[in-house]
C-alpha cells in the first residue's frame, strides 16, 4: 500500500507565512485578479451545480431565505467596515498606534456580534410573520421552509460580521493573500454541498453548506491577524471616540447598501408571485451578467480610485477631470460591446452555465430572457462604481447616496408594472432602467461641479464604439446561423462551439475596426496606462 505523504511542518510554516505576508501594489493587484477571476468561476459553477441537483421551485426558497440576513447584515455591519473602519484602524497604524488600533478592532467586532446575535434572536421569533410578506406569492409549505432556511442563516451574518472585520484589517497592513482567498473557500463549500449534500438532504443540506462556508470565510481571515499580534477581549465602548467616528461615517454608506437590499426584498415579493422559479431566474441573471461588470467595470475604478483621490487632494482638478474621462470613456469601450455580446449569446450562455440535470427548457427561456435585459445595464452598472468613487476622493458621500435611493424608489415603482407586462424579466429591466437613472445622475451632478468632465469627447468616444460594437454584433449574429447547421446543438460541445466561433469572429471585426477608426481606448484598455504629458 503506498505511503500518502502529508504536508511537512516546514511548508505548513511557510503557507501561514504568506498568510501575514505584506504585499506590494502589483503583487496585491496580482492577487486580487487572480482571485476575482477564480471566485467568479466557482461563483457559477456553484450556480451550476444548484440548478442541476435542485428544481428551481425549491431554489426559490433557497434564495428568497437570504434576503432578511443579508439585508441586516448589509446595512448594519458591511458599511461600517467599508467605509468607516479601515480608515480609521489605517490611522492608527499611521500614527503608531498599534495597541488603540487592537483595542478598536475588539470593540466593533464585540459591538457586531452582540448586535447579531440580538436582531438573530429577535428575527427568530419575527420569521413567521415577516417571510408571508417577503414572499406573498408562496404556498403554505414554501412559506414554512423560508421561515426555517432564514432562521438557519440568521448565524451567517455572526460569521460573517467577524470575517469583514478580519478584512478590514488584512487590508489596513496590506495582507491580501488570506482575505482574497475567504470568498474562494465560502463559494467551495457551497458547491460541495450541491453536489454531495443536496442530492440526499435538498435545499437543507445548502444551507448547512452555507453556513459551514460562512465559518470557513472566517477562519481564514482570523489566523493571520492573530498571527500579526490580535488578541481577542471581551471589551466594549460607546464612549469611545474611534467608535463614534466609525458610526459617524458609516451612515451615508450604510444607507446605500441597505436601499439596494431593500430593492431585493422588493423584487423578491413580486417574483413570489410570479410563475414558479422567477425568484431562481432572476438571482442566476444577475449573477452572470454580474461577472463582467465585476471583472471589467468596478476592477478598473478600484484601480483609478488613488489616482483621482490624490489629484484632488493636490488640488489638480484638470487631471482629475482628465483621468475621469479617460477611465469613463475606457470602460465604455469595453463593456458597450460585451453587453451586446451577452445579448446575443444570452441563450447560449444560459444553456452553458445552467442547462443540465432539473434545469429544463422552460427554466432556460426564463432566466435567458432576464439576462438579455439585465445585459442591458451592463455599462451603467460598470460606470457606477467608478462614478460614486470620483464622489468620495471630492469627500461628497451624501450625494451618491441621495441618488441611490432615489434609484431605488424609481426601480421599484417600475418593478410591478414591468413584471406584469414581461414576468420575471420585466424585474430586470426594471433594474436596468434603474442602473441607468443611477449612472445618469452621477454624471449629472458630476458634471455640475466640474464643467470640463464628460466633454464631447466622451460623447464621441461613447458614439464610436456603440457602432463598431453594433457591426460586430452583426456577424456575431451571421456567424451564429452559419454554426448552426454545422454541430450538434443539442448538445453541449456543439452549442460551445457555435458560441465560441461566433464570438471570436466578432471580437476580431470589433478589434479590426478600432484600429481602422484609431480608438485610443484600445490602448487604455490593454494598458491601462496614460501618458501624464497629455494631461
């Protein structure tokens, strides 16, 4: 019998070393890159493998389950970290202040917990008269197992909560490799219970999975901070100024995450109504057109993000104006024909990701539909991160979050017509009018402040590239009637195929034309760089 040789003490050492290791600037973008793309990839797998082993009828609840733990969590603890916490422990590392920066960490992760815990217990008993008006379309015995997943994953924003914090610190000291991998081991755990877990224990045994997910999202993030010297103590203070600066400033974010869950627990109440497996189709739209939005659209304003913060603060408004344009005008050239794409290919796609085991036909034309409107925002939707950003680096976080709630209200009071008119992926245009509302009022009020953004040379840009996008499109669109009599597509190689030829074909002709027509923002895009001359 051969020997299984386990890893040895000394690669161990340096694993959790890594762990604590501070990474530079390109070794941090490494990382995250890296990573993002991985995470996404198993994000829809997990998706993949949740459609094959569970109908949607059962997804629905699944997914309609996580609306009430995500909405507390998001607008109690996320925004604080975000936006509140990392500044201020940054400070105190700056000002050498380790011990203060420890003694904040345990205050707001002892102040997270027993708020938790507090809104679980309470929420436990809540469940059976808040689920019937989340979900007012659902029979009786879907209404019953809502409550219990919901009661069940009510311990996820305890897990989670810590996690955040966790983050919050990783980031402040700039140790990326732990914090990058958290999603990585959440999304693996979910996947392992649709594939071995769910087959015997259902929606049930996923939801097991996702809290052993939540735990592991944790662990990962806990061992090198206290490997850095964090030391748990019961402690809490209201008095405490730090903790009254974190509160101050998480207010304005924390607003904003809470109306866009507020948003979902809106859709989700008039997809309960709608034709069974709407609340499914809706939540796996949004989570593939959400992946190059990610990818290609917040990645790039994460990037710019210092560059317009320190113009600003050097008092440079012609490059912050410049730098904006440029990075406006290059993620324009790079999603306006990858909305076109997936608009084309929405079917395709769909069939790829989900088409297999109890996903049927009629699943696929559900959520395909959702995906071309929900492909439709893809700009805005990119172009939003990047725009709320130019807000924070000029110190304005109550603007983005007055159009936010605005956005919101506007979605939703479009949702329910939307829906009547077009079922499930009348919510999706719904929130793609709203995407644009959003972006729209963005620049608007940007535009306002700084007259020199958003020239006509970004109108131009935007013109060019919507018609070099729309003539690929077109042979993308030749190219998949002239691949489909030549395989099988019935089958799943023969779909890829046709999908695979049809896009290259494009992509070639969008690219032929940009050089022809000398769009700059083919360089922006593969370089990301500009030149400072030209500021």
């Amino acid at each position: 019998m051969p020997r299984v040789r386990l890893p040895s003490l000394s690669f161990m050492k340096r694993l959790f070393n890594q762990f604590s290791r501070e990474n530079s600037v390109r070794g941090a973008s490494l990382i995250l890159i890296i990573t993002l793309a991985i995470s996404n990839i198993l994000g829809l797998l997990r998706d993949r493998f949740l459609a094959k082993n569970i109908s949607t009828y059962y997804l629905d609840t699944y997914y309609a389950s996580f609306r009430i733990p995500d909405l507390i969590f998001n607008f109690l603890i996320l925004g604080a970290i975000t936006s509140a916490f990392i500044p201020v422990f940054s400070d105190f590392l700056a000002n050498k202040e380790e011990k203060k920066a420890w003694r904040i960490t345990n205050e707001l992760v002892n102040l997270a917990v027993v708020t938790m815990i507090g809104f679980g217990v309470l929420l436990y008993f809540l469940m059976p008269y808040l689920i019937p008006l989340l979900v007012p379309g659902f029979a009786q015995d879907r209404l019953n197992e809502t409550i219990k997943y919901s009661r069940l994953l009510m311990v996820t924003p305890v897990f989670f909560s810590i996690s955040y914090i966790m983050g919050g610190v990783l980031n402040s000291y700039r140790r990326f490799f732990a914090y990058s991998l958290a999603p990585l081991f959440y999304n693996t755990s979910i996947i392992v219970g649709a594939l071995w877990v769910a087959p015997r224990y259902g929606v049930l045994g996923v939801v097991y999975s996702v809290i052993v997910g939540s735990f592991l999202h944790l662990l990962i993030q806990v061992i090198p901070v206290v490997r850095m010297g964090y030391r748990y103590k019961a402690i809490i203070s209201f008095k405490d100024t730090a903790i009254k600066k974190i509160l101050t400033l998480m207010i304005p974010r924390t607003i904003s995450m809470g109306a866009n869950q507020v948003m979902l627990v809106v859709y989700t109440a008039i997809a309960s109504a709608l034709t069974a497996g709407s609340i499914s189709a809706f939540t796996y739209a949004n989570n593939i057109e959400t992946v190059p939005v990610v990818v290609l659209g917040t990645s790039f304003a994460t990037a710019v993000f210092p560059t317009l913060a320190s113009k600003i603060s050097s008092g440079d408004k012609s490059a912050f104006a410049f730098y904006l344009n440029r990075s406006v005008r290059t993620i324009g050239y790079v999603l306006i024909p990858t909305s076109i794409l997936m608009i084309l290919l929405r079917a395709h796609i769909v069939r790829l990701i989900l088409g297999s085991g109890k996903f049927n036909w009629q699943d696929t034309r559900m959520t395909a539909l959702a995906l071309g409107f929900f492909a439709f925002s893809i700009l805005a939707q990119g172009l939003i991160p990047l725009l709320a950003k130019a807000f924070y680096a000029l110190k304005d976080t109550k603007t983005p979050m007055y159009i936010s709630i605005a956005t919101v209200a506007t979605s939703s009071l479009i949702a329910y017509p939307l829906s009547q008119q077009f079922s499930v992926a009348g919510l999706a245009l719904a929130f793609s009018i709203g995407s644009y509302f959003n972006a729209i009022a963005l620049i608007y009020y940007l535009k306002k402040i700084y007259s020199e953004i958003f020239d006509t040379s970004f109108i131009a840009s935007f013109f060019r590239t919507l018609s070099i996008s729309v003539v690929a499109g077109g042979f993308v669109w030749a190219g998949l009637h002239l691949f489909s009599s030549m395989v099988d597509m019935t089958r799943f190689w023969g779909v890829l195929t046709q999908a695979i030829l049809s896009s290259v074909i494009g992509l070639a002709i969008f690219l032929l034309l940009s050089r022809l027509f000398d769009q700059e923002e083919l360089r922006w895009a593969v370089t990301r760089r500009i030149n400072e001359k030209d500021v």
